[in-house]
C-alpha cells in the first residue's frame, strides 16, 4: 500500500522540483500515489515514468484541492517547493495548505533540503506509521 504524496511548486521553483523528483524517482515509483497541481504535475509526467493526480493549479484553487485532501488526513507527505522571494497572488491559500498540514500532522517539505530529508526517510519506511491512519480509512483513495 503506497503513499499518498503532494508535489507542488511555485514557478521559479518548478525545474528543481523535477530535478527532485527525476533524482528520487525511484523512491516515488515504489507504489506511492503522487498528486500535484497542474503544471508541477504536467512537467514531472513529461520527464519521468511517473504518474502524477493533477489537480488544478495553484492560484486557480489546486492547492485548496490538495488541502481538502489534508484535512480529511488522507494526504501522507507534502513537498510544496515554495518561492519565497516572489509575492504569490494566492498566498492566503498556501498558508491555509501549511497550517491544515500541521493541524493533521502531516510531513511537509518547503525547501530541497528538508524535501531530501523526508524523501530519504520515506526510502527507509520511516513513514510506516501512516499506513496505521490508512488502516482505519478503508478505501481511502485506492
């Protein structure tokens, strides 16, 4: 049973999140399910073999489609490549994403470095213990 996996980022941050995600490809291929706002999740499809729930794009709510997701604690790690040098439009959006992830308890990564972090950690089955939440959603997005 995979994990339920976001991938989002903003535009500056875009190629370093394929650059991620081409890197780890192997750990993302290991049956997990990746979700992603729409042109993260086009341009990760394009340049690997992964398949990647594309929601719509941030400013036009896919982050609020993610954070749905959050909230009914059925998302199990985010990486949300944030650009915190440019004013987003939809910035009260991507606050409400962060602050959902913390009220359920959910990993998130904003930079590279804590992204290689938890993805590392998910190489080694540290986030077995989600598979517990899952156990007691039955059919939760399978």
């Amino acid at each position: 049973m995979g994990l339920h996996i976001g991938l989002i980022a903003h535009d500056r941050k875009k190629d370093e999140m394929v650059n991620f995600v081409l890197a780890y490809e192997h750990v993302f291929a290991a049956g997990h399910h990746l979700y992603g706002t729409g042109t993260t999740g086009k341009r990760i499809m394009e340049q690997t073999n992964l398949f990647v729930h594309r929601f719509m794009s941030g400013p036009l709510g896919g982050d609020q489609q993610i954070g749905a997701l959050v909230a009914q604690n059925l998302m199990d790690l985010i990486i949300f490549l944030r650009d915190p040098l440019m004013a987003q439009p939809h910035e009260p959006d991507i606050i409400a994403l962060l602050r959902l992830c913390d009220v359920q308890g959910i990993p998130v990564a904003t930079n590279i470095a804590t992204a290689e972090i938890l993805v590392k950690a998910l190489d080694r089955g540290d986030f077995a213990w989600r598979e517990l939440v899952h156990k007691y959603k039955p059919g939760v997005m399978e």
